[in-house]
C-alpha cells in the first residue's frame, strides 16, 4: 500500500514548546516535519495538528509555526488522537481513509494514535524519521510494536515521492529540493 495524496493527511503529533526540548534529537526530527509540512502544503495534502492539553505544554513550537498556515489545530487531553472525538471527527469528515503521523512521543500518543486509527479502518503510516521520544530506546520500541501491530512504517522521503508518484513534473521540480 502507498501513501496517496489525494486518500491521506498528516497529523502532526504535540510537538510542543514545554515537551520539545526533552526529545531525542529534537532538531532533525522538527526539520524533517517541516519538510513534511511543506510537501504537505505544495501537493494540497491536508494538515491537521494535535496539542496534547496545551494550557500545560503549550503550543506547537514556533520552528513550525511558518509552515503551519491553513493546518487544523486540535486540542485533546487523551493520548490517543483517535480517542479524542473532535480529532476523530475531523478526520472522518475530511473524507481521507489514510493518516501519516508524525511527532511525539512515539511510544504513548504517536503509538496510540497510530494502532486506534488502524482500529478504526484507516490505513496508518507512522513517518519514522519524523517522530521522536525522550529516550530513543522508547521511539525504538514504539516502532517496533507499531510494525507488529500492522501499521506502515516509513520514512520522510517515502511519503514525499509516493504523495508525488512521479518526475518529470512541476510539481516534482518544486517538492523535489526539499528532500536534497
């Protein structure tokens, strides 16, 4: 199965100004979301971004804020975002059947999100490279389950080059110098 532009959308998981600083390698992670982001934004894939209570997190950190423009933000206080029903709702009413995640922490929100997704009938790709936890031990066994679990596991430019499916094209011309 492949990440399609017009079946998908990225929800990009509480990366947030009070949880950032404690993540894993936190500045490639916010670097590749933000390459994410802006294919996200070219291809017209939709964006819809969690922030886990953020009257005690606080917001999304201001790295991202510049390629957040016209994204969904989403309050909730379950770890899950599929267990959140504002979430929940949005995504069904956006008429996408496939959701790429990104963020943190990969083993509690990004992995439950990710396996209550998939109950719910949704094809689920966990972006490895652009999620992160505190300890990579954590993210490592996160991504682990979520395999077992049958839940997609990739990479940045895995969902870059399956969102543009081919050269040659404008589009390709423009997404393309992200990934180099």
């Amino acid at each position: 199965m492949l990440v399609r532009r017009d079946r998908s959308l990225l929800l990009v998981v509480d990366i947030q100004a009070r949880l950032a600083p404690a993540i894993h390698e936190v500045e490639p992670l916010v670097g590749r979301v933000g390459v994410l982001l802006e294919a996200a934004r070219r291809l017209a894939v939709p964006v819809m971004v969690s922030e886990q209570y953020p009257q005690g997190l606080g917001a999304t950190i201001e790295p991202l804020q510049p390629r957040l423009e016209g994204a969904r933000f989403l309050s909730k206080t379950a770890f899950s975002c599929a267990d959140e029903p504002l979430i929940h709702a949005a995504i069904a009413q956006s008429g996408r059947d496939q959701v790429v995640l990104c963020g943190t922490e990969a083993h509690v929100c990004v992995l439950q999100s990710a396996l209550g997704f998939r109950a719910l009938g949704l094809e689920v790709f966990v972006v490895a490279d652009a999620v992160g936890s505190r300890h990579p031990e954590s993210r490592d066994l996160a991504l682990a389950r979520l395999r077992h679990e049958g839940v997609v596991v990739v990479n940045t430019e895995m969902v870059v080059f399956e969102w543009l499916q081919r050269a040659a094209t404008d589009e390709f011309r423009a997404v393309s110098p992200l990934i180099k």
